[in-house]
C-alpha cells in the first residue's frame, strides 16, 4: 500500500503586502496538485490586484509591482473564491493540503474571504474536511533539537528539495509539498502508519506545543511579541467595542 507521502498531494502558497493576516492582502496565489511523488503537477495560478498600495518592501521579496498588478491582477472578490472552491475540490477529493506555515495563508484567505466575499474559509470544507500537512509543523516536531532556522529556504536546503524562483506562489508550493514528501520518507518509522487525518490533529497539538515554547522563549528574551497557538487557521478577531 502506497504510503500518504508518496501519494497524491496538493499545496498551497501565496504571496502578499506583508505579514499582518489581518491587514495585508493576497497579491498572487497558487495550487499545485501531483497524483504521486515524481509525477507532473498541474499548477494553478492567480494574480490580484489587491486595490491597496504594495509595500516596496514586499516588492523586494516577490517583485509584484503596483503597476504591475493595476495592469494584469484580477479583483480579488472572484479571486478568492476560486481559491476557496478549488480548496474545497481537493478536500472533497481526498488529496491532503501542503501548506507552509499554514496558519499564515490560511488565515490570510479566511479573512480576504471575509473582507470580499462576507464568507469565510471553513464554509467551503463543510462537505469535506480540510487535512493540512505543514512542513514547518512536522519538521520542528521530529527533529525538534536540531538547531538554526525552518524557512522554507533552509528546509528545502536540509531535505535536499530543489526550490526554483523561491517567493513565487508555485515555485513555494511544490517545494513545500517536495519538503513533506521528503519528511515522510526521512521519518517513516514514525510517520507511515498515521493517516493525514490523524498527522491533521496531532499537528494542532504539536503547534500549540511549539507556540508555547516560543512565547516562554520571547518572555526570556523581554519581548512582548505574542504567538498564537491555533493550527491551522486562528480564529477571527472580536470586533472592536
């Protein structure tokens, strides 16, 4: 029986004004789904014209221009809810999701979801369940020991994963889904018998673990700087009174 890392996959990944999920907005978003590991993927992309102003220093990290996305972006409402329903497609399918520090992209199409479409992300896993595999989750887990940083750039350099035009949505997606096939295979022992629906459950619990360990860490450190242990989508924010 083929094991879930050598499997069909998807993954995805985007790319943004900047780091706030609650503010900053989707500039360009991709899908990548592979049959089996080694097989071609079939990449969907999009781009947006997010309708606010691109920081230059989020240009510097992707090279999307304002003029750019005025000139070829989409507006974001129909964006976002191809997104969401081409999400929902692979879920229904059985395909788990690879998403790289997925409480990020996640959270951020929750609320561009929220902010274009009055929707949210969850609507669209309610006839099939969301199962995310996320490569920064599962490698602190199993190597947790190990020293330096877990950017997708320095797992794709410990894991021996080719990572081509890194900051463009694709390119970041397949890497990512060649990291966690590559995580698999490294730790097969612990891994192959759980299926990515349990890995889904077990890696809330491993990320609030990991959240905890990095909040005492700041704490030490005198910042004030606050971790959120939700996995793999944070709860949308009260409104202010």
């Amino acid at each position: 029986m083929t094991c879930w890392y050598e499997g069909p996959l998807a993954a995805f990944d985007t790319e943004t004004t900047g780091v706030d999920v609650e503010t900053d907005r989707i500039v360009s978003a991709a899908v990548v789904v592979q049959d089996a590991a080694g097989s071609r993927p079939r990449v969907t992309r999009w781009l947006v014209n997010p309708g606010v102003p691109v920081p230059a220093g989020a240009t510097a990290v992707h090279g999307l221009t304002d003029e750019h996305l005025q000139r070829n972006g989409r507006w974001p409402s129909p964006v976002m809810d191809e997104i969401a329903r081409v999400l929902g497609e692979q879920a229904a399918a059985g395909r788990p999701l690879v998403v790289m520090n997925a409480p990020f992209d996640l959270t951020l199409l929750d609320r561009e979801l929220r902010r274009h479409r009055a929707t949210n992300l969850d609507r669209w896993f309610e006839p099939a369940p969301l199962r995310v595999l996320d490569p920064r989750v599962l490698d602190k887990h199993l190597d947790r020991y190990r020293k330096g940083r877990r950017t997708l750039t320095d797992l794709c350099a410990h894991y021996d994963v080719a990572l081509e035009g890194a900051h463009d949505a694709a390119a970041d997606a397949l890497a990512a889904m060649e990291v966690v096939r590559a995580v698999g295979r490294r730790f097969a022992t612990r891994l192959e018998r759980l299926s990515p629906a349990e890995l889904h459950t077990l890696q809330s619990v491993w990320h609030a673990a990991q959240a905890r360990g990095l909040q005492a860490w700041f704490a030490r450190s005198g910042s004030p700087e606050a971790v959120d242990p939700a996995w793999p989508l944070r709860p949308e924010l009260p409104a202010a009174a």
